[in-house]
C-alpha cells in the first residue's frame, strides 16, 4: 500500500458505506424495540473513545497499519499471533457479511436460486474490484455513497405519509436490560467493526487524518441509521419489527402513492448491495493484507483471490438457517468481537505509551 494515497473525504465516504454494510439489511439494536433509535444514539457516543483510541494508533505509528503495529509493539512471535487473530476476525466478519446478503436474496428475491449462486457472485465482485487496491475502491465507495444517500432521501420523502409517530411512544418503554443490551449490540455492530479499517487505512493523506475521517464518518452514518430505525419503527410498529429479520426492506415495500408509485424496496436493493459491496471488499483487503504482513510479502494483491473464494466458502457452510444467522448477529457476535474492537486495541495503545515513555527515559539517561 506504499503507493496507495486515499484522500480524507474518499476515506469518509468508505467510513459511512462500511458502517453502513448489514445493517441496512438486518437493522441495529432490535433488542431495544421502539427505543431502538434511542440505543443507536447512546451506541455512537460510547463509540466515540474507542475510535479514539484506533486514531491515536494510526497517528503514533504513521504510515503503519494495525499489522505492522503489532509486529512492531510485541515482536516477532506476540505480535505475529496477534495478527493471526486479527487476520481471523476481518476474514470472518467478511464471510458473516457475505452470509447476510445471500439470505437476504434467497428468503425475499431469489428462493428457488441455490445460495451459492448468490455468493459467489457478490464475492466475484468482491474479488475482481479488491484487485484494483485500496486506493480505487475509496474513489468507488464516493460515487455509490452519493447514490446512496439520494436514494435514502427518495425514500424519505416519499414514507412521510406511511409514518405513524405514535409508535416511538413510549421513548423508554423498554426493560433496562433490553435498552442495555440493544446498546451493546449497537455498539459492536456496526460502530466498532470499523477496526477493520485500520488493517488498510496507513495509507491515509495525513498523519492526524484517521481523527477526522473515523470520527466523522462513523458520527455522519449513525445519523442515517438513526434515521432509519426512526422510520421502520414508525411504519412497522414495535410489535412487528420483532417479527422480522430484514425490517428495513419490508418498511420500503410498504411505501406507495397510489397505483403509481410502488416496489419501491426493488429499486432501494442498490443501497443494501453498495453498502455490503464495499464492507466485504474492505474485510478481503484487510485480510489479504494481513496475511502479507503475516509472511513478509511485498503485495497484498497476489493474495486477494484465494482469500476471498476461502472467504465465500466459509459463508456458504456458517449457518443452517436464517434464525441461526439471527441469533448469531443479536446474541453471540457481540460477545466475541469484543476483545477484537475493545481490548486488544485499549491494551495495545497503552503498552505502546509505556515503551514510548521507557524509551524517552532511556534516552534521556
């Protein structure tokens, strides 16, 4: 990636489009019901340190990836390990992405389509454009996030008569646990994944760059997520957004004026395929860089097709069925990325201060 650059507001357009990734699909913090907008507020201010914490790495190893900082902070065998967990994580969470697409496409689009036709055309995809590097898929997450956005207001405007503001009474009308638990998932996905971006993002223009780019794309999609999650709740209502595993398209689908304007949720499905086309690109090219790093290799390119055909076939054989995917991403993902978003890096930064601080004082001897 030496001679990869990614300027500042390329690099929060791919922020926005990654954070957005699955949650288009499956929604966020649905354990809160009615108050789930609430939770996604509270989920992005407790977000806010932790980006902290990966932009003061980016900034005291510039030019480094998240990689290289291990390496660098633990030598040759701890940090190698490290990397390897890590390596694991971007790789999994690519594969858990590519899973939610493909049930999203056979339960509501394509149910007689066998789901590895599915997969592996999103992963083709996937593949052929990581293969152009970092620096090409930031220019693409630009335009399709500007497609994006002008779709959402599309919608927006065309839901306010499907809206019924009643339904996000009462705003705490949940148990304590629920909110806290809805928070939490919120928090993890899809707020903290963004330390996948940390694996490709030492190609940033500036030193301080990843403050301003992590800060501000994460704060700009949580607004649209809220917004959202405001608006299945006011179309679908509490009781029916615990029914269902893809709110956001069944919100869409219920949006008409009259006989002239329907099917919206057909012509939206380019959100939901833009947003995961970008999150599973930049988890392979995470991945592949990783494992570069891991080797002592010159180039992450080499690496990218098999990683991501070994990326597709983990998604194909993780789940048996959709509910299993269900509870996986509400009960289970929460826990074991954690140590992944939280802490690892908390520790990681800190050690780097104390052999920062010990080596200052050598020196000074």
């Amino acid at each position: 990636m030496e001679n990869e650059v990614i300027r500042d507001k390329l690099a929060v357009s791919t922020v926005m489009l990654f954070v957005f990734g699955s949650t288009m699909i499956l929604g966020a913090a649905g354990e809160a019901k009615n108050s789930s907008w609430l939770a996604i507020i509270v989920a992005t201010i407790l977000v806010i340190p932790i980006l902290l914490v990966y932009c003061r790495l980016l900034y005291l190893f510039p030019k480094k990836d998240i990689f290289d900082i291990f390496l660098l902070l633990y030598g040759k065998y701890v940090g190698k390990f490290i990397c390897i967990l890590y390596i694991w994580y971007f790789f999994h969470l690519g594969a858990l992405v590519i899973r939610n697409f493909a049930e999203f496409m056979n339960t509501l689009a394509f149910p007689e389509t066998p789901m590895i036709v599915t997969i592996m055309c999103i992963s083709l995809l996937c593949i052929w454009s990581s293969t152009h590097g970092v620096e090409v898929m930031a220019r693409t997450s630009r335009i399709l996030l500007t497609i994006c956005i002008t779709f959402v207001f599309i919608i927006a405007s065309l839901s306010l008569s499907q809206m019924r503001p009643h339904y996000l009474k009462p705003l705490f009308g949940v148990e304590i646990t629920d909110f806290l638990n809805g928070t939490f998932s919120a928090f993890s996905f899809p707020f903290a994944e963004v330390v996948v971006l940390t694996g490709v993002f030492s190609c940033l223009e500036k030193r301080n760059s990843s403050y301003k780019v992590l800060i501000k794309g994460v704060v700009i999609a949580s607004a649209y997520i809220v917004y959202i999650s405001m608006r299945n709740i006011m179309i679908l209502g509490p009781s029916t957004l615990g029914l269902l595993y893809f709110p956001s398209y069944v919100a869409i689908s219920r949006i008409h004026l009259g006989e002239f304007i329907q099917r919206m949720e057909v012509s939206v499905s380019i959100v939901f395929v833009s947003a995961i086309f970008i999150k599973v690109s930049f988890c392979l090219i995470a991945t592949s860089n990783g494992i570069s790093k891991l080797f002592g290799l010159k180039n992450y390119k080499s690496l990218i097709i098999q990683t991501g055909l070994l990326m597709s076939y983990l998604a194909y054989t993780l789940y048996g069925s959709t509910m299993e995917m269900q509870y996986w991403a509400v009960s289970i993902y929460k826990y074991y990325a954690f140590p992944f978003q939280v802490i690892i890096p908390v520790i990681t930064l800190l050690f780097a201060h104390f052999k920062m601080k010990k080596s200052k004082q050598v020196s000074c001897n």
